[in-house]
C-alpha cells in the first residue's frame, strides 16, 4: 500500500466522487450541502431501456447534473482535476468499477462499504447478511486498493439487523449511519487506519438458485430469501414470487414441506421443513403484484395443494 496516495489528515475540502445506483445519490447531496467541494463526478455509461432504446443516464449523473456539477465516464479523468488539486479525496460510494493503481497512486480514495469487514467484501454485503441470518452488520469508511474491500478502515459502526428487515428497510438504516460517519472522516481528517483481521467472506452477487425456494428449509430461511426480494417457488407448474411472509409456529409435523397446511379466503399458510409461512404478498407469473387475499380468490387452493412443484 506504499505506492497510495496519502489520505488527508486535516480533512477534505475538496472532492472527486464516484457512484452510480440510487443508493449513491444522498452522499453526494450530503456532501455538496456540508461545503464540500465536488469537483468532478465520475459515474457508469448511460445505457439503453426498454424497446425504444432510449439512452438512461444513472440516478448519480442525474443528481450531479441537477446540482450544477461536471459529469465524466472516464475515471482517468480524475487525474486531470489532481494536476490542480494536490488535497483532493476521492469518495466511492456503489460505483461498481475497480479502480487502478495509477489513479490511487495519486488521488486517495475511500469507500463506504455495508457491512464488518473482512465479513461481506464484494458486490452483496446487505443481502447476503440477511440471507446468513447475521444478527448484526455495519458500516465501513476504508481505504480503496487495488484488491476489492481489502484496505484498512478508518471508521467503522455495527447496526442491529432486525427480524423484519428486508434489504430496502436495512440499506436506509446504514444510509443513515454511513453519511454521518462519511461526513465526519472528512472534515476530521483521517488518522491511521486499522488493518483488517480475520476470516474473510464474500457477498457474490445474488442469482436465481438463491431465491428459488426450497420448502424442506426452516421457515425462518425461506423468510430470509423473501427479506432479500425475488424469492420465488411454483404452484401448479407455474412460478409465483412470495414478496412478503410471516413466520408462524405450533404447525402439525402432519404436513409435509410446501404443503398447504391451512388456507382460507384470506390466509395461506405453508408448512416448511420447521415452521411454517403464512403468505402475505405475492405477484404470480405474468401478473401484478397481489395481496394474498386478491390472489386466493382465484388461486383455488385447499390442504392438499404442494408448492414447490
């Protein structure tokens, strides 16, 4: 880590940020309204939607453009703004490119990471936590290198995961956490950081078999996979995403996994491998989304019905 740019020990006033998704934009609002100097946005590509192929910028140029502020694609365009600014910080927040040793060797750089590290480096820290059940995470203020989420941190926080937190709930909570902190490193300075220490685990990016359920799991599993978004299952043969569930316990071990072990006009509960699931919101194949009561009007279900099949 020799060959890094040093980061300020007086603080930033002056800045590069880098980010991209939605999830980016409150730090770099949070930082134009705090005084800090934004001088350069990097961010993604536009990229083409939909049939008509229409261009979409990212929500992060959106904000930066809405704010007045110069706009790049191209992350060597920040060497050109440290020719001029030998204090300057680079702030990443969810850009979703790695960046090289040339630009870090002049330009420090620190990134805002969800989760404890070593646990969690990678792409999915929130929901891979919620998917292992951790009962806590947090937030990291780190070091860019050149290896991903390897660099020493210099502020850290933990914040409770509770039973009931999907990814969206728990993403505002470190939003909260990870502004203020970000805010403080800058204007405080930046001290020694702590190397990072022990195990280290990796949130790959979720795909389609961590969704797919599978009813011989506890109920508290599949409650997870449903906390993360996209969870999903079949009925009749034909697919259905459970967007909402709630745990229920005292089912008969009568039933087995993907069962239908009660159901009614209003209530669909499903027997699991320990627990069961009453089903509270879901969105059938080719459908809108659905309360489980419009859904069961139509869904022609009894005690015999199997999910999962």
């Amino acid at each position: 880590m020799s060959s890094l740019a040093p980061l300020p020990i007086a603080g930033a006033s002056r800045v590069v940020f880098l980010g991209t998704p939605e999830i980016a934009v409150p730090y770099l609002e949070a930082l134009v309204a705090s005084g800090v100097v934004v001088e350069l946005v990097v961010t993604r590509p536009d990229v083409r939607r939909g049939r008509g192929n229409e261009v979409s910028a990212s929500p992060v140029k959106v904000a930066a453009q809405n704010l007045g502020l110069t706009v790049s694609h191209d992350v060597s365009d920040v060497l050109g703004v440290a020719k001029d600014n030998s204090g300057l910080l680079g702030v990443v927040v969810a850009f979703g490119e790695l960046i090289s040793v040339e630009v870090l060797s002049l330009v420090p750089m620190v990134n805002v990471h969800f989760s404890l590290l070593p646990r969690w480096r990678g792409a999915a820290p929130v929901e891979r936590a919620i998917l292992a059940g951790d009962q806590t995470t947090g937030v990291c203020i780190m070091r860019v290198v050149e290896k991903l989420d390897e660099g020493e941190v210099y502020a850290r926080q933990e914040v409770a995961i509770a039973t009931n937190d999907d990814v969206e709930s728990l993403k505002s909570k470190l939003n909260a956490v990870a502004i203020k902190l970000l805010l403080s490193k800058i204007k405080a300075g930046f001290g020694s950081g702590v190397s990072q220490t022990g195990e280290a685990s990796y949130a790959k990016k979720i795909k389609t078999n961590d969704l797919q359920i599978d009813w011989s799991k506890s109920a508290n599993q599949i409650s997870r996979q449903v906390r993360v978004g996209g969870a999903f299952t079949t009925i009749n043969g034909r697919r259905i995403k459970i967007l909402n569930a709630q745990v229920v316990d005292g089912v008969t071990v009568d039933f087995q996994p993907g069962q239908v072990c009660e159901v009614n006009s209003k209530y669909c509960c499903v027997a699991t491998g320990e627990k069961a699931l009453s089903l509270i919101e879901v969105q059938p194949e080719a459908k809108s989304v659905m309360k489980i009561e419009e859904w069961l009007n139509g869904a022609r279900l009894s005690v015999e019905s199997l999910f999962g099949i």
